[in-house]
C-alpha cells in the first residue's frame, strides 16, 4: 500500500512563492510607497507565479 506523500510537489511550490512574495511586498514597502508595486509583488509574486510554474510542470509531466 503506497503512502501518498504528506505535501504534494505543487503544494510546495506554492508555499515557497508565498513565502517569496511576502518577502518581496515587505521589502517593497520598506523601499517604496508605491501601492501598485506592494500589490504586485505580493500578488504576482505569491499567486501568479507559482500558478504559472505549476502549470508548466503539469503541462511536462503527463502522469
């Protein structure tokens, strides 16, 4: 009986980038005032990104 693993390749994934984008959206807003570039590092950062790559490797790996 195979196990199935605890967290999935995509899950983290998606983890990482998060991580990545609040990193990226606290840095920017130590950097700039600039509220289209806080929304985009976090959201392009933490969703989008992760979503594209996540894609891709489905898209690769056709299990």
């Amino acid at each position: 009986m195979a196990r199935d693993p605890l967290l999935t390749s995509e899950t983290k994934v998606t983890l990482a980038f998060m991580f990545v984008g609040l990193t990226a959206w606290y840095a920017v807003r130590l950097f700039t005032a600039n509220d289209l570039l806080e929304m985009g590092a976090l959201f392009g950062v933490g969703i989008v990104l992760p979503t594209l790559v996540n894609e891709l490797r489905r898209r690769r790996d056709p299990d």
